[in-house]
C-alpha cells in the first residue's frame, strides 16, 4: 500500500492527514480533481477510526415536513410551492402532534421538523407547535427549523434571531438541522437561490444557535453548479466556525436530485463523486466529530458502502420523508431498526444506536434485534 501511495500526485497530502496536520484550501481543491479515490478514502477511514472506533451510529427519528407552501424560489428545489398551487399543503396542529406522538409511542427519539417558508403561518404557530409537542412527548428530542427557516421566523416576529432561538428554546427546541446551507459561494447563490438567506446569514444563525447552547448539524449540496473550489470553500467556512463555536455535531453532505427542479437537465451526482466528497470532507473537517451518510439522498447501497469512506453516522429510520422524494429520490421513505443494524453490520461495524446528541440508547428490545442480525 505505501508504495503505490508514494507514486500517487497526493501522497504528500494524503501524509498530511495521517499526521494530523490541518489540510489547507489548495489540499483540498488538489484533492478533488485526484481521480485516486481509494487512497483518498483510505485516509479517510484511517481519520474515521481515530475518532469512532468501529462504531457506526444510528437513530430511530421521524421526520416531519409541517408544509411545503414557500415564499422562495430555490431552483434545486422540487419540494415547495405557492399557496394556491396543486401540491401545495399544510399540516394543521393536530396533525402534527398525532405524528408527533404516534413516533414517541413507537420509540424515536428525535422528531426532524422542516419546512417551507410559509407566508402567513404566525410566529405564535410555531412556538405552539414546539411546546405542544414537548408537553405530549417531553423525552422526545425535538430538532427544528434550518437556519434559513430561523431568519424567516425572526422576520415575522419582529426580533431579533438571538430572540427568536431563546423564545423557540425555551418552548422546548433541542437542536436545528443543518439544511440550508446549500454551498456558501455568493455566485451559486445568486444563480440558484437568489431569495435565500445568504451564506454569510446561514452561519451566522447557527453561531448565535450555539453560543445559546442549541447544538446543530451542517450540509452542503453539491453535484449541481458548483466547483471543487466551492465546496472547498464552503468546508473551510464550516471548520472556522466549530473553531470558534464547537457547536457542530456533524457534517452531512447532501447529493442533488435534479428531477422536477429548475436543473431537471443535469445528471444525477455520480458514486465516484457521492464518495470523493464524503472522503474529502472527513479529511478537511478535522474539528467535527461526525460524518453522516444521509441514506434518503445518497442510496442505502452507497450509504452502507461509505461506512469505509470516512462516514460514522448512517442516520436513521426517518419515515415519511418528503423533500428529497419530490425530486425524484427512488429510496424508501423509511427503513426499520433491523435493516439499518444489518446494513451496518454487513459493512463490517459495529451499531451503535444514539440519540439527537450522540449519546448511546440502551433498548432491551434492540438487544434481541442485534442477537438476530
């Protein structure tokens, strides 16, 4: 192995790594226009289990999708509509709260709520739907609202976003999601999603987010528009931040499905792409703790395969997903506890059920699942 690697054009990166020095912009751009990605995930498997062992993680969550009414226009995006369009819906309260506990009864421990910018929906809406839901299912942890969905909800309420996330938490929000961030490059986001919070916005949200205690994830969207120096970017922005905050717990890149969205001409990302930036991005962010294969976007056969290419998170059974269904995604929309364990198994790991903060759930339950795998 160490002899064909020291005839790789990125042997001295790849030895940076390894020692643990901090990989720089140019690494990484150099990085992504290798083609050697075996060496690349190797690395990237080495760094894995520095940090997590063999363990790879899992939780059982359910997503909600509240509504997919929108004031933006994003052109990667075929989940949102208008109003008055066909397609275009919104879940009262008591929807919400019956799958809300309807989850809680079946065993999540986390609920996934996003959703569109809504026009019209009150301030006051919102803050219910947190606080009726943690009354009902005060163990459930709840994480809610992309950054991009913080601003919008600062904006109808008139506060500021520091006010906005104390009010939110205090109704019982545990975390955000890291959706959103999309990539930081103001010229993508101008081309793409003009309307959206800037990137500059999203991580500022996510750094008043932290600085109250409210821990969050962090996603890229790639495989659309984008350049290696892009993404590189929008890496390094990210590894600045949880510098500063530590506030991250894990990296998700998301793979573009560009069926019904404005980009329905582009071609699906390919495996070759899906794994070099899985690697990469475990190699460039050295301060983040955890790299999720988000299996709804990526493919559960490709999720199980990135186990040994820098990934340590393979999600969770999720259920009822509806944003990345709407362009296209051929995945399932949930998978059970034992398909999960015997995805992970297989790949030769060894499960790990966590909750929303990467701590261990204890299951009898689970134990006999796990002694039948």
């Amino acid at each position: 192995m160490e002899k064909l690697l020291r005839l790789s054009s990125i042997y001295d990166i790849i030895k940076k790594a390894e020692q643990c020095e901090r990989l720089s912009s140019e690494d990484g751009v150099r990085l992504f226009k290798s083609n050697d990605i075996l060496h690349i995930g190797h690395v990237a498997n080495v760094i894995r289990e520095r940090k997590n062992g063999n363990k790879a993680y899992y939780i059982t969550n359910r997503h909600i999708n509240y509504s997919n009414i929108c004031k933006n226009r994003c052109k990667f995006c075929a989940f949102s509509r208008d109003k008055e369009a066909a397609g275009s819906y919104e879940m009262d309260m008591e929807e919400i709260l019956e799958k809300a506990i309807v989850a809680a009864e079946e065993g999540a421990t986390e609920l996934h709520i996003v959703g569109g910018l809504h026009p019209d929906l009150p301030f006051d809406f919102y803050v219910k739907m947190i606080r009726e839901i943690h009354e009902s299912c005060p163990d459930m942890h709840i994480q809610a609202f992309t950054a991009v969905e913080i601003e919008h909800l600062s904006q109808l309420a008139k506060l500021s976003v520091r006010q906005t996330l104390k009010i939110l938490k205090e109704a019982g929000l545990g975390s955000l999601p890291g959706g959103g961030a999309e990539v930081f490059s103001p010229r993508i986001r101008e081309q793409l999603c003009p309307e959206k919070l800037s990137g500059e916005g999203w991580l500022q949200v996510m750094r008043e987010a932290h600085t109250l205690g409210l821990r969050s994830n962090a996603t890229m969207l790639y495989g659309h528009v984008e350049t290696p120096e892009d993404r590189i970017n929008h890496l390094i922005k990210l590894r600045e931040l949880q510098d500063e905050t530590g506030g991250f717990m894990s990296f998700i890149p998301l793979a573009f499905h560009p069926r019904n969205t404005e980009l329905s001409n582009r071609s699906s990302t390919t495996a070759m792409l899906d794994l070099k930036v899985i690697a990469i991005s475990r190699l460039m962010l050295d301060n983040f703790d955890h790299i999720k294969a988000f299996w709804i976007m990526l493919g559960v056969k490709l999720s199980q395969v990135s186990l040994g290419f820098g990934v340590d998170d393979i999600d969770g059974t999720v259920q009822e997903e509806k944003i990345t269904h709407a362009a296209g995604a051929e995945t399932p929309e949930a998978l059970s506890v034992h398909e999960i364990i015997k995805l992970i198994k297989e790949a030769g790991r060894e499960p790990v059920e966590r909750d929303t903060l990467y701590s261990p759930v204890k299951r009898k339950q689970r134990d006999v699942v796990l002694q039948k795998v």
